[in-house]
C-alpha cells in the first residue's frame, strides 16, 4: 500500500461514505476505486477529480492527495525536485513583482558581543546561539563599516539561516555587497535523498534576485565515502570571510573562532580561492543585455518559458528594421547582432518547447512593448503584432510549433521572468521596470543535477495542470487577436 492508497483509505473513512455510495456520488467504477484504495493501480486525472469531488475535498486537501498522487507516480526524490521548482517559480514572481525601495540602513545591534569586539587576535564561541549571533554581527559589521562590503562562504548549503540573514539585510539596503560562496555537494546521492543542489536553490536564487548583491556561487562534489563531519579544507571545517577577520566554524555549527589577525585572514583568503580554483560554477550573474541575448554559443534549447511565446521563430530584418530605434547611436550595430540572434535561434533551434503567459501576451497585444530599453526599439506596429499572433496560431493549430499557455490559476508566474533549458545549464533572464526604467539580470545554473531537474519539470509542465489544453489556448488568441486595432 503507498502512502496515497493510504490517504485514500482515511480520506473514505473521514467522509463517512461507502465505497457504494462514491461510485453514486462520484459517477465512478466501483473496481477502479477498490484497486485504487489497495494500491494496485493508480487514478486518471478525470477519476482523481471525480473522487475528490466525491469525498469533498477541501482545496488543502485536494493539493496533499495529488501530492501524495505524484509521488506514487514518480518517486519522491523527482516530486521533491518538481515541487521545489514550482515553489522557486512563484517565489522569483513574487520577489520581481513586488519591488522594495533601496531605504533601509544596517543599525549595529547591542548585544552581549559587543563587549567582545576588542582588539584581541583570536576570540572562542562555544555555543550554537553564540555561533550564530557571531556571524550575523560580523555581517552587520560589514555591512555597516566597510566601503565596499564582501562576504566570501565556505559553509553547507544546509546553514539556510545565514542566507536567509543575508537576504533580509540586503533587501532594500542601500549598500552593494559582493557576495561569492563555495558549496559541497555528495556526488551521487542515494535514489531516495532529494537533490541537495536543488534544495539549496531557494536561498541562493533569492540572493540573485537582489539588485544590490553582486553574486558569484561556485560548487564541487565530495566522494559518497566521504563523512559528512570530514573538512572541506585542510585548515578548518567550514569558515566565513568579510574584508577584515575570519569566522571558522565547526561541522555542526556549535563551535567558532574568530580571528582579527592579518595573517590568519590572508591563508583564509587563499585557501578560499584555492577551493573556488578547484570547483565549478553554480551560478553567475549577468547584467549586460546584449551579452546574454546575443547568446551566439546556444546550441540544442529544449525549452523556453517566457512572457510572450516564441517570436524569435517569425523575425527578420524587414520586422526588425521596421521596429527598431533608427535614431539609437549603436543601431546598426544592434540591428546586425539581433539578426545573429534570432537566425541562430531558427537554425540550430527548430523544436523548442515554447510555455507562454497569455496575461503578457494581451498587455503586447494593447501596446506593442517588449523586453528591450525603450531606447533602441519603437512599440511593435498593430500590423505587426497581428501577424506574429497569426503565426503562432497558425503553427499551433496545425502542430508544426509546440505552444504552451500557463494556466494563471495554477501557477503564478509573471512577465519579469523568463526560463531556457539548454544543453548543459538553465538560463533566467529577468526584466521589469522600476521608477519607469528597466532592470535586466541574468544569471546561469550549471549544475548537471539541477539541470536534469529542471528539464523534467519543463517537460512534465506540458502534460500537466499548469498549462491549457490546446483548444482552450486557440480560442485565447482567437480573442487575442480581436483586441488588436490596427
């Protein structure tokens, strides 16, 4: 019996039905619900929604059961990998929807440590609590003191907490802060642990999404052999760099020192980028818009989610000359890269799965703008707007182009953000505008096990409940297409 046969079972008794009285109320067969309910087999979607109206099931509930459902389906290890992605899409909608101003100031905390910070070389903390408060003080202090603020980690992905005390300095601090880390993954983990680089994403993407963090996440793996309590460096476990002192911190976090030693932080430095030399990149930002949307070096895109579906089949120079800023200084320029791009895309590029926000392609469809800085583009002419939307739907319709319309009520996902599945990373490309102006960033995931979980939850999106059903998406740009005056 699984986990969901289970479910299932309490779920009957809960109610206070018979199975003959779910197969009346549901219009469901009675085998399929024993074997469901013995776990000998698993549900369609249309019997799950049946039963679930059947039981009476609360929205909570419902989402548990198809939970417990995916699970059954698919392992846990691959529904811990879908729902953190899931959970990570929202979270960057919502980080890049709501803006915070850059107001906030870093006050120096009273606290007992305070006393400490003397002019000794080397200070012991021996308590968990004392640990922690020592590293959130010395941030503050950095961030507080220091020109121009760096923290370099060399810490377990695990320690969630000092990220999470990053992020909530940071946002809407006034202060740049450069930020580099350097995480140990277990190569190989066993079928039944959740994939550690996929559960450390949350924090360090949230940190990549702050505009006033300049950040660096590097990665390298240990043997399966190795303990988990063994060094990561042959100086100490793990160890925390500001500009002016080092935090060595024990395997479990209870134990620290801190050194204000000249010498003592300039071996922690270099053994801090002796270990990057060593490791891989796990994330790296960009803000140069021409760097990453040139993108010349693309090769085998599988997917692309993004606000708009994917124009970049359908444009030319004749589209791009009639639509691009002649009076920009670079135009040419940027004429002869664009026609590089999107010829790229069409090349090497043919079969991508393309998942699109309809909600951004109305707001397109009424103005005309797209992603770009105002100055090197005019608003796409109706004429045009029309005949790329006639495109999209004309391959849709007779299945040349694989076209996916996200379901606003099953995912919340803005036009801020755009995803790409290419052959070895995930790209996301951000873009919103504050006080009227753009804000472009990038940033890259490189790691192998990352990328395999994002290839699977983009591939399992278009079979699933997060899309339309294809009819459901032809009228939508039926009636797209009605709004456009020309």
């Amino acid at each position: 019996m699984t986990l969901f046969s289970k479910r299932i079972e309490e779920l009957i008794i809960e109610s206070g039905e018979t199975v003959a009285s779910l197969v009346a109320i549901g219009g469901i067969n009675r085998t399929t619900l024993q074997r469901i309910k013995s776990g000998e087999r698993l549900p369609t979607p249309e019997f799950f929604c049946n039963l679930s109206r059947a039981l009476r099931l609360s929205p909570i509930e419902q989402d548990e059961l198809a939970q417990l459902l995916e699970i059954a389906r698919v392992g846990e290890t691959v529904s811990y990998s879908r729902r953190q992605i899931f959970d990570l899409i929202e979270m960057i909608s919502e980080l890049t929807e709501y803006k915070i101003p850059f107001s906030k100031e870093i006050d120096l905390k009273v606290s007992p440590l305070d006393n400490k910070q003397s002019a000794e070389p080397l200070e012991v903390y021996s308590d968990p609590m004392a640990v922690l408060n020592l590293i959130e003080n010395s941030i503050d202090q950095e961030l507080f003191s220091a020109t121009q603020p760096e923290l370099k980690l060399c810490i377990p992905h695990t320690e969630s907490k000092v990220y999470d005390y990053i992020f909530q300095q940071m946002m809407g601090n006034k202060k740049k802060l450069n930020l580099a880390d350097v995480l140990g993954f277990r190569q190989q983990s066993a079928t039944d642990e959740p994939g550690q680089a996929v559960a450390a994403l949350r924090h360090l993407i949230a940190l990549s999404l702050l505009e006033n963090i300049n950040y660096r996440s590097c990665y390298y793996y240990f043997s399966p052999e190795t303990s988990v309590s063994m060094p990561v460096t042959a100086l100490f476990p793990y160890f925390i760099l500001t500009s002016d002192r080092v935090i060595t911190i024990s395997t479990d976090f209870s134990q620290a020192v801190l050194y204000q030693d000249a010498a003592i932080f300039d071996l922690y430095r270099t053994e801090f980028d002796r270990l990057v030399a060593r490791s891989q990149t796990f994330i790296e930002e960009s803000t140069d818009l021409f760097e990453v949307y040139t993108m010349e070096q693309i090769r085998q895109l599988k997917h692309v989610v993004e606000p708009l579906p994917c124009f970049a089949y359908y444009i030319d120079r004749e589209l791009l000359e009639a639509n691009m800023n002649k009076d920009f200084p670079y135009y040419q320029t940027l004429l002869e890269m664009a026609v590089n791009h999107y010829g790229n895309i069409q090349r090497e590029n043919p079969n991508i799965i393309n998942v699109f926000s309809l909600k951004n392609l109305e707001q397109f469809m009424k103005d005309g703008r797209l992603n770009f800085p105002d100055e090197v583009y005019d608003a796409v002419k109706p004429a045009d707007r029309l005949y790329l939307l006639g495109l999209v739907r004309d391959d849709l319709a007779n299945n040349r182009r694989s076209y996916y319309a996200i379901d606003e009520e099953q995912i919340f996902m803005n036009g801020s953000t755009e995803f790409s599945n290419e052959q070895n990373l995930i790209r996301v490309i951000l873009h919103y505008r504050k006080n009227n102006q753009l804000v472009f960033k990038a940033f890259e995931i490189y790691e192998p096990s990352v990328v395999t979980a994002f290839d699977d939850f983009f591939t399992n999106m278009t079979n699933s409940r997060y899309v339309l059903p294809k009819e459901q998406t032809l009228a939508e740009l039926d009636r797209l297409m009605q709004i456009c005056d020309v």
